[in-house]
C-alpha cells in the first residue's frame, strides 16, 4: 500500500534493482505496489521485523514432525539462505532432525544482513554442513512465472496494455552469462538447481548444459531444471541426452484459472 511505498521510500521514478519489476498505473504513472519478482522485494522485505530464533526453530521442528508423519525422510530445499541453513544445522546438533536435508544456495541477496550468497556462499558451504545438512546445490533464476509474464516464453505474450506485441518475457541472465556460472560450478562439482518455467528459459538451460558438457566433459554433476512448467517438443528428449533432471510441479499452475497465453 501507499504507506509501505513511503516507508520504503519508493516513488514513481525509482528505479527497480535488475531482474525486478514495480508496476505503475497506465492512466498517472503511479506505482500501484504491485511488485515482479524476488529483488523488486528487496526494500519492502528491510522494513520487516526479523523473525526471532524461536519462532524460526519451533516452526521447523514442526515441518520435520509433519513430514515424518507423512513417511518424508529427504527433502530439498529449493530456496536455503545462510540463515537457515544454520538453523537446520543448529537443529540437527540438538538432535531434533529426523530427515536428511539438502540445501539449494541461492545466487539473489539475502534479506539477512550478514548473510553470504552466490559464490561466496558455494565456498562457504562446507562450514555449514552437518550430519543430516547437505549444502550442496546452487540455485539460480533464469525467469519468472507465467501469471506475471515474466517467463521467458519461445512464442510471445497476447499483447496488453504494458508490454505491446512481440514480448517474449525477460531473462536474468543472457545464456553466456549462464553458461559461465554453470561451467564454473560444474567444474568444482557443484550441481545446479534452476528454475525455468517458460519455454524459453527451459532451452535457455539445456543449451547452457550442453555447452558446459562440451567445455567440461559429459561426467560433470547432474544439473536440474526446476517447474518446467511449459516445454518445446524438441527439447524434451535434449534432458535425458544432457543428463538434466526434471523437476516438475505442476501443482504450482494446474488447475488455474488464470490466462497463461
């Protein structure tokens, strides 16, 4: 609301940080507080009172209780900051952590001050690892979702009022940019978690594999592609070929009501 835009001191003309988006009111150029994708948070999310230890440790001895319940003894955290990585870690020591853990380390800021990320985290991970606590996943972005048209898309969009004809959706990370990133990962033996939900930024990532795999050899680690939401008919069998594990969701779009074209 217009009161959160002023404490966070957002106005018509900021301007959003790259791979955000603040949306405006076509008619005066307002923001309307409507906000695309993780680091467009990043300013509201400084304004939020932290969540104290406590509560963060008794709301993850509750998530191990009701995944034991369900018979879960794995899971994969697709999203795991500094801060909670040693919050499992601190759990696992007080031998509250009946399941083993795997963590993706993101490559966005954390809205923990202090907090290491990208890299610099991945080198890190080592000190972070504990009996049932394995950091051992990196993860990137390569789009958004469809809902907010920020899927990097193989056809474009409807047209609408904000984007025009021929809009595809944006993509983080220009494919030499990933390619990079993966090959240096994949050298240290480093899989990769990302997520593509679009068409385009799913083959943004096979293509990226596949020229990790030229660079570094076929026997790197198995990367994956997570929601896959949308995937071109070419490219399907390019993730056996490529050694790319799928991991879909479709629970995250199917059944909706909302108009993905």
């Amino acid at each position: 609301n217009s009161e959160v835009l002023r404490r966070a001191q957002l106005e018509a003309s900021s301007t959003p940080p790259p791979g955000g988006f603040y949306v405006k009111d076509a008619n005066d150029g307002r923001l309307t507080g409507l906000m695309k994708e993780f680091p467009a948070f990043h300013a509201i999310e400084q304004l939020i009172p932290p969540r104290t230890p406590e509560r963060q440790m008794e709301a993850a001895r509750g998530a191990v209780r009701t995944l034991n319940t369900l018979g879960i003894t794995g899971i994969q955290d697709a999203f795991a900051y500094e801060t909670s990585l040693r919050l499992w870690g601190q759990l696992d020591a007080q031998q509250g952590l009946s399941l083993h853990y795997v963590g993706s380390l993101p490559f966005l800021p954390s809205p923990q001050a202090g907090d290491r990320s990208g890299m610099a985290l991945v080198q890190a991970r080592e000190l972070l690892r504990s009996r049932h606590v394995a950091p051992d996943f990196a993860k990137l972005f390569l789009d958004g979702v469809p809902p907010a048209r920020t899927s990097n898309m193989i056809e474009p969009y409807l047209p609408d009022a904000e984007h025009g004809a021929h809009y595809h959706g944006p993509s983080t990370y220009t494919t030499e940019q990933l390619v990079d990133m993966l090959a240096e990962l994949d050298r240290q033996g480093v899989p990769v978690k990302m997520h593509a939900v679009g068409d385009g930024a799913v083959r943004q990532a096979l293509d990226a594999v596949a020229e990790v795999r030229r660079r570094n050899g076929p026997k790197g680690p198995r990367h994956q592609v997570a929601h896959a939401s949308l995937v071109a008919d070419a490219d399907v069998a390019r993730f056996k070929a490529l050694n790319v594990v799928v991991d879909v969701s479709p629970m995250l779009w199917f059944p909706t009501g909302l108009n993905l074209a």
